[in-house]
C-alpha cells in the first residue's frame, strides 16, 4: 500500500508504539522513528513515556534520539532534512514541531488531538484528564495536519467515542487509540495519493485547556464524591494520582470509589477517616457523602486509622495557579479552565470548612 513512500513516526510514548504496530500490522512498514532519550522523557515528565529504541530495532525501524524534544536545533533539523521524509506521523510527541521541519516533509506531518467538544474547543494540554474532571459524557478525537501552533491544524477527519461512569485517564488513552488506529487506516489511502481533504477551524471558537502539574491532583474533601472521584478517575496511572496528606506524610490514592449515602457520620469532618477494614482499604467522608479508598501508597501504614484526618487543598486554590499557566500567545483566547469556571461544576460543602485543615500547593514537597 505504501508504494516506496518513506513514513516517520514522531513520538515517545506507549500510545506512539501502538500505533506503529497498527500500522505495520494493516498497512505497511515504517522507516524512521524521531523520539526523545529516557533522561529526557524524565527531564519533561512525559506520562506514559516508552524508549523504542528496541521495538523499532525488532521492526527495522531507524531510531534517531532528538537533540532537544523542541527539535528547534541546527542538528535535530539537518537530520530530518536530509532523511527526505514523504508521509510523518506525530503520535505520543507533546511538543510543536518547528515550521522549519514541518517543510521538510513532502506530503505532510499529520497527528491528533482530542476534547470533549472536538476541535476548536479543547485544544491545549491534557484534554481527557480533563473531559474526566468535568464529567463529560463524549470525546472526539481528530486527525489533522501539523502546523506550527498549538493544535490548529486542518482537519483531516474525526473519531467520537463516549465516556462512561466507569472510565480512568487509562480506559479514554485505549479508546483514543483505538480512534487514532481508525483514523489512520481509513485516511491513509487519500494521504498516500495527497488527495485527502481538510476542513478549516473556526479560530473565531477556538479555546485552550491549561497543561496539569502533579500538584493539581490534591483533593479538597469539601467538594462532592462525584466531584473527588472524577478527580481521580482523571489522575490515576499513567499520572501522579490524587494526593492528600496525613500529618508530614504523602499519601498517593490510585483509586476511590463512592461508598454509601446510608451513614453520614454526622460528627466526623471532611477528609476524615471514618472506617478502616481488615485489608487496609478505608472509608473517608466527603463534602455530601462518604469514598472507599482502594488503592493508595503512603510511606507508614500505620498511619491508616478511624479519626486520622487527611489534609486537602482547597481547589480554588489550585485553580488560580492553572490559570496562571497559559502561554502568553494565547493569552488573549477563550480558556477552557478558570476558576470561575469550575465553581460553576463543583459542589463545595461548607458546614465544614473551616475545620478541615489544609495546605496550599507550594508547600508541599514531592518527588515525582
């Protein structure tokens, strides 16, 4: 099906090998892959980060470690050039590619992007993360070509999928996957006769989504169990996970569940450890209801007891420093997440706020 074209991959993440099977698997072989080395996927905090180096080798796939994951290098840029690339793929790659290496390939850089809107809405960083916070109910992914700028691409075509109750930030990767498997298969055709057709944004509608830091994943335990467990759902593994504190301890939720509205525990304060269980999973009490926490890692077990209370930081808080978080370019756009915003989705209860203790974000110390 390829026909002597040269196709590159640009990508550094498991989703980036998925799809590079998928296609060897149903369409045909892959010349190059343009990644990032483990100290940089460390250095940037790539969730989901994959060295390739020896899937590609096993594929006869020529792997080249990027000089900087902006590729805006004198060197990253003569290698591209002189690898006369027809066709590129930009899967699992978080960064612009520079206009300069866009050029460089013949029929063009195509890569996708998703929000619960589709696009113009949503672009920006972390869309399905936050697609879970909001409680959204669909997401659209779309394949589009690369532009210099931040997911404004043309549109090639689009993928709807919905999201269920029972969805993480890791059931929405494998069914964006999927969709981006889809996509490619049903437009490769058309892109390898450069016959594909595309359809202009409206930048008039476009927004932005603010990237999410691992700090952002502190729970208030005033807001609603709806509330903490979307924000958990939304952070769990690949991500950092949703973060309370137990005196100078961290501890690392993974999963929660709502557990019952039959008792109250009309005495105990929000974020208070209401029941523990033989097995240490353990029952907290929320702004209007009660979470059983699953799964979690914390330093000193012994901390797990009836009375601790977890300390929570106060999401608005939280939301006023995601806010500050916008490039200056797009400034001046609609954004997606404010704290104003989100106060119109949250549910805070106040019959206890003030005797749950918190912690503002920039004293926390992490090491992630």
């Amino acid at each position: 099906m390829i026909e002597d074209k040269i196709i590159a991959f640009f990508g550094c993440k498991n989703i980036t090998k998925s799809c590079i099977q998928n296609f060897i698997n149903n369409i045909g072989q892959v010349d190059h892959l343009i990644t990032i080395s483990p100290p940089d996927g460390d250095n940037n905090m790539v969730s989901g980060y994959m060295n390739l180096k020896d899937f590609a080798s096993e594929n006869n796939i020529k792997t080249y470690f990027a000089d900087h994951y902006t590729l805006n290098s004198d060197k990253d840029h003569k290698y591209i050039k002189e690898l006369k690339i027809d066709i590129a793929f930009a899967i699992g790659w978080q960064r612009l590619i520079p206009a300069k290496i866009l050029d460089e390939i013949k029929t063009g850089t195509f890569g996708m992007h998703g929000s619960a809107d589709g696009l113009p809405r949503g672009r920006g960083r972390s869309p399905m993360n936050w697609a879970l916070i909001q409680n959204r109910k669909q997401f659209y992914t779309n394949l589009f070509r690369y532009e210099d700028n931040i997911d404004g691409g043309d549109v090639i075509g689009t993928q709807k999928f919905d999201i269920n109750k029972f969805d993480t930030i890791e059931t929405l990767h494998f069914k964006n996957m999927i969709s981006m498997n889809r996509l490619i298969m049903d437009n490769m055709r058309d892109i390898l006769d450069n016959r594909f057709e595309l359809k202009k944004q409206d930048e008039k509608n476009a927004t932005y989504f603010p990237k999410r830091e691992p700090l952002d994943g502190f729970i208030d335990w005033n807001l609603t169990t709806k509330d903490i467990h979307n924000l958990s759902r939304a952070v769990t593994k690949p991500f950092p996970g949703a973060l309370s504190r137990i005196g100078n301890e961290i501890i690392t939720i993974w999963e929660l569940y709502p557990f019952t509205d039959s008792w109250n525990y009309p005495n105990a304060e929000c974020g208070e450890i209401v029941e523990v269980f033989y097995n240490n999973k353990f029952v907290v009490k929320t702004g209007d209801s009660t979470v059983l926490v699953h799964d979690y890692e914390i330093n000193n077990n012994e901390l797990i007891k009836e009375g601790t209370v977890l300390k929570g930081t106060d999401y608005e808080e939280i939301y006023k420093k995601i806010e500050t978080r916008y490039p200056h370019f797009v400034q001046e756009h609609n954004k997606e997440i404010t704290c104003e915003k989100i106060k119109n989705l949250y549910t805070k209860c106040e019959r206890d706020k003030l005797n749950v203790q918190r912690i503002v974000s920039e004293d926390c110390k992490l090491n992630i």
